[in-house]
C-alpha cells in the first residue's frame, strides 16, 4: 500500500523494502520533529509544504523538492490541502549522496519517477526497482540547487510571535511595529537578528515575504491577492520584487521546467 491518509499508521523505518514511497493527500498538517533512519526525499505536485530543520525554514512549491539525509530532525507542515509525495531510501541505496539537505529544482523525468516511485507497494523486492532507482539518483544529481532558506531566530522574546508566523496567523512587519509587539526596542531586535540569523532584520523580513508569497501563490492566490495581503503598495511593485530576489516573474518561478 502507498496512498495513505490520516488513519494509516507508518513508520518507513519498519518496512524492509530498500525504497519506501507513499501519497496522500492532506489539509493542516504539522509532523513535529522527527527523523528517520531512512533519508528522505520530499515533494508537493499540488499545493505547498515548508520544512523546518536546524532552525532553518525553506519552502517547496509544486517546482521543488528536498532530499533529507538520515537521521537529520525535521518539521513539515502544510496550511492547505496538498498533494503530498514521500520517497524513505535504505542508506545502503545512495551511498554516493552528501550528507546534508538540499532543495532543488525538479524536471519532468524527476516528476515521473517520483510518481512512479510513490505508488509502489511497499513489499515490493529490490530487484525489479534497481533500474527506476539508478535512473532517479542520476536524474536528482543533475538538478539545479535551490538557496531560498530562511534562519529562523531562537530568542525566547520572540518565540509567540514566530509560533503565530508559522500556523499562518501573523505575518512581518516593519521593525517599530515589532518592537510594539514583543517590548523589546528596535536596536535589541536588530542584535539578536543579527546574531541569530546573520541577516539585518528587513532582510529577514524581505525572504520571508518571498517565501510566504510562494506559499500564496502555490495555494492558487493571485498575485494582487498576494501584494494585498503582504502590503505591497502595488501588483508591479510585489512582481519587481519578487523577480528581484529570484531573477523571475511569479508565474515563471512556478512554472514547471
């Protein structure tokens, strides 16, 4: 069995299957931290998911997908309903692959197998997936690496307001606003970003705008819809600065390579 849904008890762990695959389809949804003994390669063919690892936050629209090595901790939480797509791989299938996560680009060859890979049974013996496999590994060594991550701060004064950035209740707002809101002055936010993300807070506050608006977007917002809500003065405004920081328009960046 490979499709699963809010009642399927798994644990990839236990199967003995060298590649593990499942789909699902789900709504709100927040795994926790948690890691496997298996490394991970994840992907939303509709909707988007975001992953939180060592205090690090990244976003995957339909267009990307992250590979997770083993043993690595990881959060993945979805705020819509996503078309969710999961591959767990034995350590002895890749051993060639580094040891650290990375979120790429994917292609349509990439696509397929992960389609294909998905929905196999998980009994099913190594020898008839050894081909799909190898094909999959040289395909994923071939894509464009991704660098749209987001450290997140860790001070506990703005632990609340991260918690509601997080479940979608809050977004970023400008520094006076912040300080406002947590009672801590502008210059001791500045220091702890600073020191905590190695980013000046407006930029912190500029990549998490571009990956919420990814998110919006991914979720069928349009873009004055996402402008609006993100308090963009304009449409134009919001375009010039997303294809500022990805060198792409809003519909090009989501369209599939």
């Amino acid at each position: 069995m490979a499709i699963i849904d809010e009642t399927t008890r798994f644990d990839a762990d236990m199967l003995e299957a060298s590649v593990i695959g499942i789909a699902a389809e789900v709504g709100k949804h927040d795994s926790g931290m948690h890691s496997h003994c298996k490394a991970q390669l994840l992907f939303a063919p509709q909707g988007c998911m975001t992953i939180t690892l060592d205090n690090t936050q990244c976003i995957l629209p339909p267009t990307r997908a992250a590979w997770i090595p083993a043993g690595v901790k990881h959060c993945a939480r979805m705020n819509n309903v996503v078309a969710y797509r999961s591959l767990y791989f034995d350590q002895s299938v890749s051993p060639e692959l580094e040891h650290q996560v990375k979120v790429f680009d994917v292609s349509p060859l990439f696509v397929a197998l992960i389609e294909r890979m998905a929905f196999w049974p998980w009994d099913i013996p190594d020898k008839l997936t050894t081909n799909t496999v190898a094909l999959f590994f040289e395909e994923l060594a071939s894509l464009k690496e991704q660098h749209l991550s987001l450290p997140m701060p860790t001070d506990r004064r703005l632990i609340p307001w991260l918690s509601r950035l997080q479940i979608g209740d809050a977004i970023v707002p400008q520094l006076n606003t912040l300080s406002q809101t947590i009672g801590a002055s502008g210059k001791t936010i500045t220091r702890i970003f600073a020191k905590e993300t190695g980013m000046p807070y407006q930029n912190w506050r500029q990549r998490w705008r571009l990956q919420k608006s990814i998110e919006m977007l991914s979720s069928g917002l349009q873009v004055n819809d996402v402008a609006y809500q993100l308090e963009f003065s304009s449409d134009s405004a919001f375009i010039a600065f997303f294809k500022q920081q990805t060198g792409l328009t809003p519909l090009q960046y989501l369209s599939p390579k």
